[in-house]
C-alpha cells in the first residue's frame, strides 16, 4: 500500500519541520529523496538522518535558475523524478495590514506561491513527457478562513489552493495528479514566527482542542504522492483536527 520504490521525490523546505517529515515518510516507503532547502548544511544533515540514498539539494524556491539547476540535478543524480512536494514557505511578519509593508507582502509571495509556481511549471514537462507525476502542494487552513494579523500568508496560502485546482485539470489525462493539503496550526519552527496569542487563536478553533504533528501532515501527502491516488486530482486535503469541516 502506498509504495513508493524506484521512484524520486523532490522536497522543498526539507531541512527541518513538516518538509523533513515529510521527506522521511516517503523515504521510508520507498522513494529516494532529494532533500532541498536554501539550507545547504540543514539540508545535508536532513539527508543524512533520513539515509536510503537521500540527497542535499541547494534551493532558493524564488530564484527561477535555481529551480532549473535543482531540477537538472535531482535528474542528473537520480534519474528521474516523479513527485513533487512544494513544502517550502513562510508565516511572513504578524501585524494588521496597515502595518505591513511592501517587503513584508513581496517576501511571502515570493516563497509560497511564486515557488511553488516556478517548480510545477519547470517540472510538469518532464511528467507529461512520461505520463505520469505527482504534485502536492502544501497550502493551509488560512488559505480557506484567513487568519487576522497573517494577510501576505493566508492571501499565498489561498493562492495555492487556485493553483492546484487549475493546473490540475490542465493534466488531468496525462496520468499526473496535483493535490493540496491545508495543515491548521502544526507544531514546528514556523510557530517561533508568530506570537502566542496567534497561536492560542488558531488552536482554539480546533475540536481536537491541539496542534497537529508534522508526521499527521506526512501520512496524508503519503498517499497524495503515491500510485495509489489515482483518481484524486484538484483537492485540497485538510489535517486540521477537525477545524475545516465545511
């Protein structure tokens, strides 16, 4: 169920949190993993930890060279590539919009909706050319409620969720299938980023009444990644504890 062998992965923001978890969960299950992340030695040491053949992979995910050269790396190394996970972003700067200036907006678009559009764009040849891929992008609850004081984040967020849905059907008869999943608040670095009151918020909207673990987000990019989905394409998954159920 769910195997993943002699098939390559590419992870972006891997180094550390849901993006590690995620890369180790599919490696386990089969996969090889190229550990990519604009932390070359974090990455390094993810790629280590995880063994069974994981790679570090250099990736600045708003540098469109940079996606290209990853890509023709991973390839060049591995042979393939056959699932995409976009992992890689930013909580950007807590504050109300009329606080946020123009980097603060400019710095989280271009990490979690330009990133993600750069490596589906530069890597959906390679898939049609083989008839097959698997896409998931990791987009959030904030994507579909918005959360106050987040607006660059929730806004990218929203964006990701689009961007699934549209190129998904773009490809739907070519054996590629591109989906999303909308964590809530999971316990990992990215939390240092916001202030305990934006933490209490969000988990207080949660039935299971606790934030997720980057292993319960793993579990389900797992299946969204393997042969298995097949005829799931265009979704956005939730791992929220039962936050989204509309």
């Amino acid at each position: 169920m769910f195997e993943l062998t002699g098939q390559i992965a590419l992870v972006t923001g891997a180094a550390t949190g849901i993006g590690e978890a995620i890369a180790q969960r599919l490696s386990v299950a089969g996969a090889r993993v190229a550990v990519a992340d604009i932390d070359i030695e974090a990455a390094s040491a993810a790629a280590k930890r995880i063994g069974s053949g994981a790679f570090a992979v250099c990736l600045d995910v708003t540098r469109t060279e940079q996606v290209t050269a990853a890509i023709e790396k991973v390839v060049a190394t591995a042979g393939s590539l056959e699932i995409l996970v976009n992992n890689a972003g930013l909580a950007g700067r807590a504050a109300p919009i009329w606080e946020q200036t123009d980097d603060d907006w400019h710095r989280v678009m271009s990490v979690n909706i330009h990133g993600p559009f750069y490596l589906c764009r530069a890597v959906l040849p390679r898939m049609r050319a083989k008839g097959y891929g698997r896409i998931v992008n990791i987009a959030s609850i904030a994507g579909k409620e918005g959360n106050p004081n987040m607006v660059a984040y929730s806004a990218s967020k929203a964006a990701i969720i689009g961007l699934t849905k549209s190129i998904a059907k773009e490809v739907a008869t070519e054996g590629i299938c591109i989906n999303a999943v909308a964590p809530a608040v999971i316990r990992t670095k990215i939390l240092d980023q916001l202030t305990q009151a934006q933490v209490e918020y969000m988990v207080q909207k949660i039935p299971m009444r606790r934030t997720g673990n980057a292993e319960e987000v793993a579990a389900v990019v797992h299946f969204l990644a393997s042969r298995d989905c097949s005829f799931v394409t265009g979704q956005c998954y939730d791992v929220s504890g039962g936050r989204g159920t509309y």
